[in-house]
C-alpha cells in the first residue's frame, strides 16, 4: 500500500519557511503543522516569529498556542500531536505541509522514534550534581565525552542539562543516548518528502535583525493605539 506524502520545509530563522509554506499551502490545498518549539508556547509571539492570523492568509495551521509557558511540554508530547494533525488533514483530502526549525521535532516524524519513559534517578543526579561543584561542569563533559562521542558531537561544554542526561541515560540503560537513538527507531507511517532552506550567513543574520525591528515596533503600535 502506498503511503500518503507529508511534505516537510525545515531551515534557520528568517529563511523564508512561513511565507513558501502558505504559497505552497494554496497551490496544493495544503495545511500547515508547525514544527518550532517556541511557537507551541500561548503568549509567546515576540522572538518567535509567530505567524499572524493576518499573514496565514486563511490557511489553517496547527500547534500553535496550544500550551501555557508553564506547562511542560516534550518531544513525545509533540510527536503525538503533530500526528494526530497530520491524520486530521489527510482525512480532509488536503495535504499535510510540516513547517519548522526544531531539528528533534521533525525527526521525530520522519524516524518515527520512540520514546523511553525512564525515571529520574534522583539520587544519582544528585551525585552528578556534587561532582559539577567540586571538579566543574568540564569533568562531567569530558566524561560524557567518553561515554558517547557521537552525541557529544551536537552537546556545547556549558550544554549542563543534555550533559548530565547523557550520564544518566547509561547509568539507568547501561547504553548509550546513540545506541537508544537507533533501537528507538521503526518504519515512517507516512512518506516525508524533506525540504531544506539554506542561504548565506550574512544575508541570513541581515534578515534576522530586521525581523527583530519590524517585531517591536509593531508590538510598540499595538500598545500605543490600546493606550489612546
């Protein structure tokens, strides 16, 4: 049986992702799930790019604002939502359109991964915790260095918390974030045809700033036409 096509645009900030995603949205009857793990978020529209009900152009988007701030909200949490989208917009004949920046989301759906509910183990975080304060966040990362190279590869040295869950992770498994990555994977449900926007650096970060500007003098207009 073949499977029905989810199309994906990935790519930075200010790439251009919202506005061909909406042109596309029209010329294919699409609709669009986002794919960015700020724009979830109630409230949040300054820094995030949000897209306005205005620049959606009528078309209808999901998993955006769909949670408080406050609330706690993982990969698996999106994973599930996102499908379920994606399910919805298929069953009305349209053609599912993923739209982000958030790598993990949208690798989520394409790899299908699976993920662990593991426990905390408190009482070893709190022994990582006091080897942070007696030797440095350094130790801890060279450790995890030697643990699993290959997902160091994407960690900063100051990454505290993703440090300290690579740690974790083999101490509670006895296998590596990489290893559970592999065996967490299974056959897509659907066939993703993955898109990249790529541009230059320059252009990109000129992009960025004057995004930012337009951002806040608009939130600066709403709030003085509120106060007149």
């Amino acid at each position: 049986m073949q499977k029905q096509k989810v199309i994906i645009i990935g790519g930075p900030t200010a790439s251009g992702k919202t506005n061909l995603s909406i042109e596309l949205a029209k010329k294919i009857n699409g609709e669009i799930v986002s794919a960015d793990s700020m724009q979830i978020y109630k409230d949040m529209n300054i820094g995030t790019a949000k897209p306005t009900k205005e620049e959606r152009q009528g078309i209808q988007h999901y998993l955006l604002d769909i949670i408080s701030p406050e609330q706690r909200f993982s990969v698996a949490d999106y994973k599930r939502e996102a499908k379920q989208a994606i399910k919805e917009i298929i069953e009305k004949g349209k053609v599912p359109i993923v739209i982000g920046g958030t790598g993990l989301y949208i690798e989520a759906l394409i790899y299908e991964i699976q993920f662990l509910e593991i426990e905390t183990d408190l009482n070893y975080r709190k022994k990582l915790e006091k080897e942070v304060e007696k030797k440095g966040l350094e130790h801890l990362y060279n450790k995890a260095i030697q643990i699993d190279e290959k997902a160091m590869e994407k960690i900063s040295k100051n990454d505290k918390k993703r440090i300290l869950r690579i740690l974790e992770l083999y101490h509670q498994t006895g296998k590596t974030k990489t290893q559970l990555d592999l065996e967490s994977r299974k056959e897509a449900e659907y066939d993703y045809k993955l898109f990249a926007i790529n541009m230059n650096r320059e252009t990109l970060y000129d992009r960025i700033n004057k995004r930012v500007d337009i951002m806040l003098q608009n939130r600066i207009s709403r709030r003085s036409k509120r106060n007149m």
